[in-house]
C-alpha cells in the first residue's frame, strides 16, 4: 500500500510545518521567561496586536478612528495611503518596541520582586488591557493579511514527487505558505541564537537570565535587558502573527494560538530556546499523525486534545520538559 | 596614623596613594533597625582595606552601600574625589567598582570562560547594531577584551577549566572565578565579601595569596571584609572594626589589635 505509506510521510510534512508555527509562538515564551522569569500570558495577545497593527498601517487605517470620530463627529477613517508590506513591518516593529518599553515602565518596574504568580497575574492583566486597545486602535472586523507571501499548494513539490507513488497517488501536497513560514522560524532562531551567544547584549541577556546580582555588580542595566527582550518577543510575535494571519485572517482567534503554545511549552521546557523548536515540532507531528492513525477509530478531532495529553503525560515523567534545566532540590 | 594626603611606600615596596574613596558619615536604617551608624572611613589608592567585626556588625551593608545595592538614609559617599549621586548597582560598576558576593553569585549555566568575560562588559562600547552585525569595531573589541581576559586566567591558574560550566565547579573555584570575573573589570577599587569564607586551610592560603599577588602586580586598591581576624591581620594595610554598627576602630593591624573596644567586641567584657 505505497499510497497510504506517502500518504503517511505527507502527513508528517504537513505536522512538521504547522509544529514550526508553535514553535514560533512558544519561542516568544522563552524569551521572557528565561530573561525575568515572567510567565507572560500576553504573548498570544501580542502576535494578534502585531498583526492588526501591521495591516493597520499597510491599508493606511486611521489609530483610534472610531474613538476620534465619537469624540469630534467627524468621519475619518484612512489617510487614503497604502504602505509597502516591508516598511509596514519595520513600522511594526518599531511600535513592539515602545510596547516592550512602556511594559517595562508602566507595569514590571513597580513589580520587581514580586511573587512569579503575581507577575503572571499582571500579563493576565496586559492581555486583556492589549486586546481592548487593539480593538479600539483598529476596530475588531476580521481582517485579510496580505504582504505577499506566496499561498495554496506548491505544485513543483506535488510534480516532483508524483512519481514516487501508484495510480492513486499524485504527488505531496504541501502549502507554500508552510514552507515559507518554516524558513523564517529558521533564520529567526539562527539569528536569534547568534545573537544570545556572540554579542554583548546577548552574553548580557544570558547573565540576566542567569542570576541578577550577578548580572547587576558587572555592570548590566536590568531595565535595559528587560526591555531588549520584550522587543525581541515583540518582534517573534509580530513574525507568528503575519504567518498565522496569512494563514486565517487577522481576527480574536488568533490570540488563542498562546494555548497551543502552553503544552509546546511543557514538552519542551520552558527555558530551552531548542526545546520550544523541537517541542512544536514534536506536537505539530504527533497530532497529525494521530489524526491520521487513530483518528478515524475515535471520531477524529484528536487535534483539539492530543497535544494536552502529550503535555501532560511528559510532566508525569519528566516535570522540567525534555530540554529544560533539572530541577534540583539541595538538602 | 597615615598622613592624609601624602602617599608612602610600604615595607614590601608597594605604593599607597591618595585617598580614592571617602564615606563621610553614612547611616543606613532598614525601617527601624539601624544597620549602620555614622561611620566615616577612606580608603586609599592602592592599599588593601579590611572591614571586620562580628557577625550582624554590618560590614556587609557597608559594602552593600559602597557598590550601590543599598542607599544610605545620611551621610556622603566619595569617589575619585567627586560626591557621588544615588546609584544604581550597575552605574557603580561602570564607575570602575567591581565586587564579589559572601554567597557566590556566578552564572552557573555558562562557563568559566563566559562568566569572566561578562567581567568585560563596562569595557565594551560597540552599540547594539555594530554587535548584532559583527562588524569592525565589535570584532575588534572582542578580541581585545578575550585577551585581557585570558591573562587574567592564567593569573588566577583556572586555565584547566576554562570551559567548563560554573555549576559544576567545586566552591574554592567558584570563589576564584567571581575573583576573575570581578578582576577581568579591571576595576579601580575592587569589594570583596567575605573571600575566605567557608574555605579550608589550603584554599584560603591559595586566595590570600591571590588577593595579595593582585593588588601587587595590578596595583588594584581591594577593600575585604573578613571575620577571620588571623586572616586580615596578615592581608590588610588598614582596618576598620565595626560593631553593631559603629565603628570601634579604625588603623593598621597593630593598632587596631591593641585597641580595647576591638578586643571587647571580639572576646565579650563583663559589664560590672
């Protein structure tokens, strides 16, 4: 049954670029969670606000339209501009900055100290403060998100490989979108892991996430650090919400892929930069395939509870994730 | 007692000069307990000098102040002959004042290398797009800044485990490597919390040697607490006692071995 066999591996491929975007998402996790140990729940929120405001800026929206019109009686809505995709995501990336900035400022500097669980109460809070104002900034209508990634099956792959299979077998289908989205994360997180292991900032990053006294008596700004991170998970969740958008459209769902990220998290560790890749990866696979194999005796839809019971099932045996730092209890 | 201003030349031919850090009448509360009251001492270029007294003295807050982690309620600190503002513990340690912690405060998950070279970090000046792009200057720097760094690991004789992760070093090691890392500063003034501390016999000759080897081939001013007072003695030029916060004594070994509130503090007087 060679069709079913390819069958088989095309499931695998497809599992393999949908656990990239988890990946994606949960790299952003690990970024603040390593550097302030801030569990930080926004982080959906922010791919989400990443995006509206990327399309925001592409289509020429107005901020805060609605707002200014119920105010003043006026009825504005576009500057009647179009910006290129490439300068709307530097623009992007620019507002993630001063995002990352005024959370330093205006919530986590007067929190420094506090309880882990206090802090993740206060990116609860941050979640739905960020909602409201994206909302309010670009109004809440679905929104397409197009800066030109290419869509849709790729039919060299599917013609390259159709010999492979019988009469019934026509090649891979695999969407180009998932494999541009798969070249990304990879640069992403090269870069990223450059950037952590060859310059100061990044040997500084490290020393933060490591210990703060330590960090502070040679000379590093906590602040600063902490706002360099939060850019950087800004920046990666701006990445996960123009994949994601192309995807379905920019709208509330979105925010929810920060659930997927969770046991992504758990198998992976939630200090462990490779760990939040393999860890995608290993869920994006094993929820496929699962479907695949054990779907159709069950009533399929696995995918909504696979990933959960794989999570679970990994802190039953090993509590820190696959790549995470032991746990050790001195006594 | 030293003269003020005037810079001597020791026994052992080390030059001490003028005064590079005064405390000028500093307390410091943490609500109602007085941790420090209305001390006032110098320490001079070059010199190495103890702070010792018994445990809860606040020789610790007293270092804590120095390097910025505490903000003292009253009183003055001077450096390099300017008043210095309220700072942050990192903008002390870009002034040139580098530390050690009583408890180790090392990064575990990097080696020995990486923990040294954060030592480096005041030094380097690239911004973070030249760092991000590895260009001219940032390579540059990096190269300079590894060289600096591996004579200070050589120095301090940890060349054998330059790689390996801190975490799994034994503690005598681990004292030496926040020493490099703190060294690798270059600091003018550099604060050692109890270096000695929970080390045996041996490791505590090999850091008495280490701390005098410093401050002799680097001419580094070091001020130490210690409450090993056999220790001090040997190591210090001056001393400052503290006790409860106040300070008994103030001078050179001898002196302050015979001062009698110092032998007070340390044996208990009999109050009749």
């Amino acid at each position: 049954m060679p069709a079913d066999f390819y069958f088989a591996i095309e499931v695998i491929l497809n599992g393999l670029m949908a656990g990239v975007l988890y990946s994606l998402v949960a790299l952003g996790f690990v970024l603040i969670f390593k550097a302030s140990g801030i569990f930080n729940y926004a982080q959906g929120v922010m791919a989400l606000f990443a995006a509206m405001t990327l399309v925001g800026i592409m289509n020429g929206q107005v901020p805060f339209a609605h707002l200014f019109n119920a105010i003043f009686g006026t009825e504005i809505h576009y500057f009647g501009w179009q910006v290129p995709a490439l300068f709307a995501i530097l623009l992007t990336t620019l507002v993630m900055v001063v995002f990352a900035w005024a959370v330093q400022r205006y919530i986590f500097r007067h929190l420094v100290g506090q309880e882990p669980i206090i802090l993740f109460m206060a990116t609860i809070g941050l979640a739905y403060f960020l909602e409201g104002v994206g909302d309010l900034m670009w109004g809440s209508d679905i929104k397409t998100l197009d800066v030109g990634l290419p869509q849709g099956a790729s039919f060299w792959i599917e013609e390259q490989t159709a010999f492979l299979g019988g009469e019934d077998f026509f090649g891979f289908f695999i969407d180009q979108l998932d494999i541009v989205a798969a070249g990304v994360a990879i640069v992403l997180v090269a870069v990223l892991v450059a950037f952590s292991q060859y310059t100061k900032q990044g040997r500084a990053m490290r020393a933060v996430a490591d210990d703060h006294q330590a960090a502070l008596s040679v000379g590093i700004s906590l602040n600063y650090i902490w706002i360099l991170v939060w850019s950087l998970a800004g920046f990666v969740a701006l990445v996960a919400g123009i994949m994601w958008g192309a995807k379905s459209g920019v709208q509330f769902s979105l925010s929810l892929i920060a659930l997927k990220a969770l046991p992504v998290l758990m198998l992976g560790g939630f200090t462990s930069i490779p760990g939040a890749i393999v860890g995608g990866l290993i869920i994006g696979v094993g929820e496929q395939l699962f479907e695949f194999l054990v779907g159709p005796l069950v009533g399929g839809a696995t995918e909504n509870w696979f990933a959960y019971v794989l999570a679970l099932l990994v802190l039953v045996f090993r509590p820190q994730g696959l790549f995470g730092e032991r746990i050790i209890e001195r006594v | 007692m030293l003269d003020e201003m005037q810079s001597h030349v020791t026994e052992d031919g080390r030059t001490i000069g003028g005064v590079l850090m005064e405390m000028r009448n500093i307390t410091l509360r943490f609500g109602g307990v007085v941790a420090i009251k209305d001390i006032t001492f110098d320490i001079r270029e070059g010199e190495i000098r103890a702070i010792i007294g018994p445990n809860g003295a606040g020789k610790s807050s007293m270092l804590n102040v120095i390097s910025g982690f505490y903000h003292p309620q009253e009183g003055e600190v001077w450096f390099r002959g300017h008043k210095r503002p309220s700072m942050k513990p990192y903008q002390v340690a870009h002034q040139g004042i580098a530390r050690t912690f009583q408890n180790i405060a090392l990064f575990e998950g990097m080696s020995v290398l990486d923990n040294v070279m954060t030592g480096r970090l005041t030094h380097m000046k690239a911004g973070i797009f030249a760092q991000a792009l590895w260009k001219g200057r940032a390579e540059e720097e990096e190269v300079a800044n590894r060289e600096q760094v591996e004579k200070i690991i050589d120095f301090l004789e940890i060349q054998h485990i330059r790689k390996t992760p801190v975490g799994r070093l034994p503690y005598g090691l681990k004292k030496r490597v926040e020493l490099a890392r703190a060294l690798a500063a270059e600091p003018k003034l550099l604060l050692l919390d109890e270096p000695m501390a929970g080390m045996n016999v041996e490791e505590k000759e090999d850091m008495s040697r280490f701390i005098l080897d410093v401050n002799d081939e680097f001419g580094t001013t070091i001020a130490l607490i210690e409450h090993d007072m056999g220790v001090v003695m040997d190591l210090s030029d001056r001393v400052v006692v503290m006790d409860y916060g106040r300070k008994i004594g103030d001078g050179t070994p001898d002196e302050v071995r015979s001062n009698q509130d110092v032998i007070d503090a340390y044996l208990g007087v009999s109050h009749d």
